[in-house]
C-alpha cells in the first residue's frame, strides 16, 4: 500500500449520523446481544423500554473518529472530492432527523443513486412520492413518541414534592396492605427516593414504575384521613371526598401506554389501581384492572414455582409473594361478584410464601396473614362454584364444616380476632379474614335460606301444611348455619365499629355489612329472637355511615330499605299461618299479645289525628300523642314508612317528588356511640336521572351482595 492511499484513506471524512445505514449509537444492554438498538424520544431504546431493562448509552469515539473530527473540510481531499458541493448539501439535507435512526432507507438510497450517476438533485415524481411517504410516517412516528412523553411528562408534574410521597407510601403500606403483598417495602421507598433526587434516573422515564408510584400515592390519599391528627381536626379543613383522585387520574391515562408491557412494574401498578378502585367501582374498572394484573402475571409466569438459574433467591420469594396476593383478591372479588373463576388453581405451581430474614426490615410485616389468606382462597375456590350456585344441588355440609373449620383452627394465636388489640396497625387485616370466613359459610348455605322461606310461604298462601323438617334435615342445618353466619358477622362488625376500625370506603366492610344484613332480614321471615331489631338497626346505621362517599352506596341503602319492607310484608303473610311454628323465640301468648298492641297503636294514632284536627284541648293530645309513640317504639320498632317509599323510589327512579327533603348528612364514623337517626333522606327522586339509576344497577347488585347471593325466584 502506497503512503499516499494510506494518508488519504486515513485523513477520510466521518461519515455524519444522518447518512448511517445504522443507528449511531446503541445501549449497552443491545451492543452487548449485537441487537437493532432503536433510540426513543424518552431517552430508552425500544427493547430496554418493552422489558422495563435499565437502559444506558455510552458514547465511545475511537482515536481514529477523535483524528478525523479535528481535521476540517479544507484539508486533504477525500474521495468525494470532485462531487459538487450542491449535490453534497442536498444529500445531507434529504434526512435531517437524527433523532429517528428507523427511518425508511429508500429515499435515501434513491437519493445517492442519483449522486452516484453525477445527475441533478431533482428528483422523479415516483421519487418524490416515496419520500412523502416516509415523512409522514416519520411525523406519525415521532407524533406517537411525543405525546407518550407528554403524557409521562403531564403525570411526572401531578407529583407532590418528596416529603409528600414519601407519606402517602407509608401510610399505603400502613394502612392499605391488609392481607396483601405489593412490593418489598424497603426496596420501593428506596425506589421512591431515586426517583426525587436523582433527576436521570431511568425510573423516570418509565411509565410502569410512574403509573404503580401515582397508584400508590392514590391509594395512600385515600387513607390519609386515618392520620388526620385529632389534635388538629377542628382547624384543619375537611379533606375532599376522593382526595387520590388527581393520582389515580394520570395512573389511569399511563395505563394505557403499559398496556403491551409485561414487567413486574406493570403488574404492580395495575393490582394496586384495582385495589383503589374496587370501593368505587368493584363490578367495573377494579374488576377489570384485577383481571389485567392476573394475566400480566400470567405472562410473566409468576403461578409457576421459577427455577431460572439466574433468579436469587430473593426475587424468587418475591414472585411467590405478588402471585398469591393476586390470585387471592382476584378470586375473592370474583366469588363476591359471582363472576366464574379465571384460573384454575390446579395450574399454580408456585410454592406459598415463606418467611425470610428480610422481613424484619418490613414495616408492615404480615406474612402470616398473607399465608393464612392464600389457604384459605385456596378452600374456599374449590367450596364455591358459580355454576351450581343457582341450581338445586347442594355440596355436602359435612365437607365444608370440616375444611373451615379445620382452616380456623389453624390460625396462630396472633391472627385470632379476640387476641388482637383494636389499636393494633393488623386489626382490620385479622378482621377482613374473620370476615371473609363468615361470608364463605353465607355463600354456600344461602339457597337454603330462600328454598325454606319459599317452601313456608308456599304453604301458607295455599293454606296446606308444610310437611314437617327435622333439625338434622341438610336444607335445615344450611338454613341455620347460613343465620348464625350473618350474625356472627353483624358482631364482629359492631366490635370493628365501635373501637374505630370501619373503613367507611371500603368494599368489603361495605358488602360484608350488607350481605350480613340481607340474611338477618330473610331468615326473619321465619325466625326471629330478642336482638333481631338491634341487629337490622346497627346494619341500617353501618350501611348509612359508610353510603355518602359514592353514588352505589346511597342507592344500596335505600335498596336495603325496600328489602326489610317486602319481609315484613311476607311476614305478616306468615305469622297468621303458624307463628308459633316460624318463631321460636316468641309464644302464641305473646303473639297475641303483639297482635293486640299493633290494633292499639293504630287506633290510638288514628284518634290522635282526629283530636288535632278538631282543635280539641292540646295538653291532653300531646300527652296522648307521646303515651301512644312510646308504645310504638317499644312495640313495633321499625315502622315500615319509609321502607315503603324507598321501593316505591327504586321502583320508579324517575318519578319526580318535590315533597321530600333532599338532605344528604354525612354521618361521622369516630362517634363513640350511635347517635340519634336522622330521616336519611338521598333525594333520589330528584338528583338522579333513569339513566343513572341504570348504570348503577350492576354497581348497586355487587355492592350489597346480591350479585353473590344469586338468588333464583323461579315459580
């Protein structure tokens, strides 16, 4: 080789990163596998950005680029010396987006086609199409790029400053973990700290990490009035209604740019939003965000036990973790919903979680209860099939008595209820297991409870005698298990009230409360005993307390009126039949009695009108009025007024009626005993139009419970 080819070859131009046939630079994790390392408007290639890698581009210039580049375009001809320069400009000028190295090569190619054959820089009108083309789908390209960075932009400003979210995940964890496993907790803070204080750190420019913190800080929002100091409550403003809803807002718009990526970020972000949302809309968006996290998990492989070489042990036990808390509340919210089952457990391979000695840096270390959970689903899922739910066959009672109650006593003393202080931070975890033990014996023993009411108000509308049951009949024992269930429920429910431990937005305490109540007021048709009214009136209070954040919960309370006004309909119905065969606790002597009292009562009201109207002596009719209303509280304790309205209300949603005061009062859930009912009067005549009361006819269904107790009422 002659010293004059090697000088020139040496002293040659390089060649600038808009004429590259490949990308000028790539990542470290693409150069590693020799793969197409395509750069993205965020700063994180595509491949690094679908499987949420750490991406990271590092500029090396070799001494030969580093030589060239200090030589300048006077300096010894190149080889392309003798093209003009026109031509030179416009070659360079035909692709001026460098930051888009995907660009389509065929204009390019046509371009230096016609450099190559010394012809003019005009190009055909075939040429010219070809090269529109590629423009617009590099502005679609680059459009597309720049409203997800937008997006992930217009989410990063909703944060609150450090102090703020560092907060909100700690009461998240405090409050909102419960039987569940989110993330390591340690990690995720540390996580939360790189996040504010180190501004090039990839997690912000991941929309998965950014959408499961923006859900987490929702969700922590949501609970922040359980640290609302009591010194302070008085000067300090009340919180809005949803005061996560400015997070969980962007968590939602940034769930729709990792809806094609599957990391564990994403299956985070997408269980944590669920869990938000579910006491606001269980039957629709929580629904669908459980399901997106079970099948983003699916994905990833999470219900298999991993032997993956490279996987430690920690994130082994990690996976373990995440997988069974998904499956566990996925299942749970579809049996209380009465969707069918989306996974069979028979395909989970994944071990139950173990104990580490890392969980003694857990600030809220609930292992136990997390185990305790996944068991009992695990029963539970195989106890409850929908689709015998509606049908006249019954599993066996003796297999469920004996799996739950074997499932009970396996319980460490520090996840029994009566152990638990109610100031502890895992009392309502420990309650939500009871809880959910009490629904389980509810759901499998309910179509009892209508099957024996039928069959009794069959009889009696036939005047045929039923043909007598005996204590140890199957329909019978389910009847009864299915009662004592509710009021078990009712119990620990007054006990979670009364120390301050009732959610007033929270679905399970919600539906739990009103599942409970249901069975109360059906199994009353036929029995009843001294604590029946103080029963259905703390279920009527509970519900009414926690009914004014959300629009369902209003319409579930007056659903629940209408529903103790048909009893006591079909009661009456009842009692005239046998009411010393349907009420155990009362005699015929005293139902005579009452019999007596209700014809006294009416009369007395009645005279009592007619001696105001006639402006008789007022003193004597304002005795008379109180003697007769004290003998009508202390005999017919629930006076069916308002029951009836609230069906004729739910009847005909649309029907305006101007004579109803529309008065919506929250009532406060710190008081230390019940205070006096005020009329709870939701103006639903007035305030909700028929398409509303529409759209939340499947929210109301799966808010009280009845979506779950399918109750089937074919003649």
């Amino acid at each position: 080789m002659t010293p004059v080819s090697s000088s020139r070859r040496i002293r040659r131009r390089r060649v600038a990163d808009e004429d590259r046939k490949r990308a000028s630079r790539a990542c470290t994790r693409c150069k590693a596998r020799k793969s197409k390392c395509i750069e993205t408007a965020s700063g994180i290639c595509q491949r690094c950005l679908q499987g949420s890698h750490t991406c990271s581009f590092v500029t090396q210039r070799s001494n030969l680029d580093e030589s060239s580049a200090g030589l300048g375009p006077s300096s010894s001809p190149g080889p392309l010396a003798d093209v003009p320069d026109n031509i030179q400009t416009s070659r360079r000028n035909l692709c001026s987006d460098s930051d888009a190295p995907e660009n389509f090569m065929w204009p390019r190619f046509l371009s230096r086609l016609r450099t190559a054959f010394y012809l003019e820089p005009n190009s055909s009108p075939a040429e010219r199409e070809i090269a529109g083309l590629e423009a617009r789908s590099s502005r679609a390209t680059a459009s597309h790029q720049s409203a997800e960075a937008l997006r992930l932009q217009a989410a990063t400003e909703s944060l609150p400053p450090r102090a703020v979210a560092i907060f909100l995940s700690k009461l998240s964890i405090q409050h909102g973990t419960d039987c569940f496993f989110y993330f390591d907790q340690p990690s995720f803070l540390a996580e939360v700290e790189e996040f504010y204080n180190d501004l090039s750190s990839p997690l912000r420019r991941d929309p998965s990490f950014l959408c499961l913190l923006l859900s987490v800080l929702a969700l922590g929002a949501h609970w922040s009035p359980r640290a609302r100091p009591s010194a302070l409550s008085r000067s300090l403003p009340a919180p809005p209604d949803d005061p996560g809803r400015v997070f969980c807002g962007h968590a939602r718009i940034l769930m729709a740019d990792t809806m094609d990526i599957v990391s564990m970020y994403s299956v985070k972000a997408a269980f944590v939003l669920g869990i938000y949302l579910m006491p606001s809309s269980a039957v629709g968006a929580s629904y669908l965000y459980m399901g997106l996290a079970l099948r983003k998990a699916l994905a990833l492989g999470l219900h298999h036990e991993s032997e993956e070489p490279d996987i430690d042990s920690h994130e082994r036990e990690m996976r373990r973790r995440l997988w069974w808390a998904i499956y566990s509340l996925e299942r749970t919210l579809t049996i209380k919903l009465n969707r069918p089952r989306s996974i069979s457990q028979d395909v989970i391979t994944a071990h139950l979680p173990q104990r580490r000695a890392t969980d003694a840096l857990q600030s809220f270390d609930n292992l136990d209860h997390q185990v305790a959970n996944a068991r009992f689903v695990k029963i539970i899922d195989t106890l409850i099939e929908p689709a015998t739910w509606s049908s006249n066959s019954q599993p066996p009672l003796q297999d469920f008595e004996v799996s739950l109650k074997a499932w009970k006593r396996s319980l460490p003393p520090l996840l029994r209820l009566p152990n638990v202080e109610p100031r502890s931070p895992y009392y309502r975890a420990v309650f939500h297991l009871y809880l959910n033990y009490y629904f389980a014996w509810i759901a499998i023993g309910k179509t009892s409870v209508v099957s024996k009411i039928r069959s009794h108000l069959r009889s009696a509308a036939s005047s045929i005698p039923e043909p007598q049951s005996t204590e140890d009949d199957d329909v019978t024992r389910q009847f009864r298990s299915c009662g004592i269930a509710a009021k078990k429920m009712l119990n620990i429910l007054e006990d979670a009230s009364n120390s301050g431990n009732m959610a007033p937005s929270s679905f399970t305490d919600f539906q739990g409360c009103s599942i409970a109540t249901i069975i109360v007021v059906l199994t009353g048709i036929l029995e009843r005993d001294s604590a029946y009214e103080a029963r259905i009136a703390f279920g009527l209070r509970c519900l009414r307390r926690m009914a004014d954040l959300h629009m369902a919960g209003r319409m579930a309370v007056r659903f629940m009126e209408a529903l103790i006004s048909i009893a006591e309909e079909a009661r009456a119905k009842v009692r005239p039949f046998g009411p010393a065969q349907f009420d155990a606790s009362v005699n015929q002597e005293a139902s005579e009695y009452l019999l007596w009292t209700d014809w006294l009562n009416r009369t007395a009201e009645t005279s009592g009108t007619e001696r105001n109207r006639s402006n008789t002596a007022r003193q004597s009719s304002r005795a008379h009025s109180e003697t007769a209303q004290t003998v009508g509280d202390a005999n017919d304790p629930s006076p069916m007024w308002k029951e009836a309205a609230a069906l004729l209300q739910l009847r005909n949603p649309s029907t305006p009626n101007r004579t109803l005061a529309v008065e919506d009062t929250a009532l406060s859930t710190s008081a230390a005993g019940p205070p006096e009912e005020s009329p709870f009067d939701l103006g639903l005549d007035t305030d909700f139009p028929p398409t509303t009361f529409a759209e939340n006819h499947m929210q109301l269904m799966g808010l009280t419970g009845m979506d779950m107790l399918d109750f089937t009422f074919d003649i």
